[in-house]
C-alpha cells in the first residue's frame, strides 16, 4: 500500500471547511488553536498516516491550497 501526503497552502487557507467535509477519513479539521496571516482558522490533517489520496480535500477547496501527493 502506498502512503499518500496532504499539505496545506496555510498562508492561502480562508478557513471554509469544504475540505473537512469532503474527506471520508474524517482526518481534517480546521486548527482552532492558530490563525493565519489573514486570520483564518486554516486546516490541517490530524491523522496523515490514515490519508488514502483520493483528493477530495483538494478537488472541493475553493482556493487550490490542498495538494494530494500519492
């Protein structure tokens, strides 16, 4: 089995949550404990082990910031 990685463009993130809906994971989430440059909530992915690459994170995020590499 392959390991898939997903990494955020945190500068980028408005904090919508599209993402943390779209995954069947359910290994995102917006990190309530920091704001970015914009003062958004950005999200992160709490269990990258568990990533199985089918990038719907990044195929529903409005702003392209989600990169699914497999």
């Amino acid at each position: 089995m392959y390991m898939a990685k997903v990494t955020f463009r945190d500068d980028l993130c408005k904090g919508c949550g599209l993402c943390v809906y779209a995954c069947p994971k359910k290994i995102l989430e917006l990190d309530k404990s920091r704001l970015n440059d914009k003062g958004y909530h950005p999200a992160v992915c709490t269990n990258p082990d568990s990533c199985i690459g089918c990038t719907f994170c990044a195929v529903q995020c409005p702003d392209s910031v989600i990169t699914v590499e497999r």
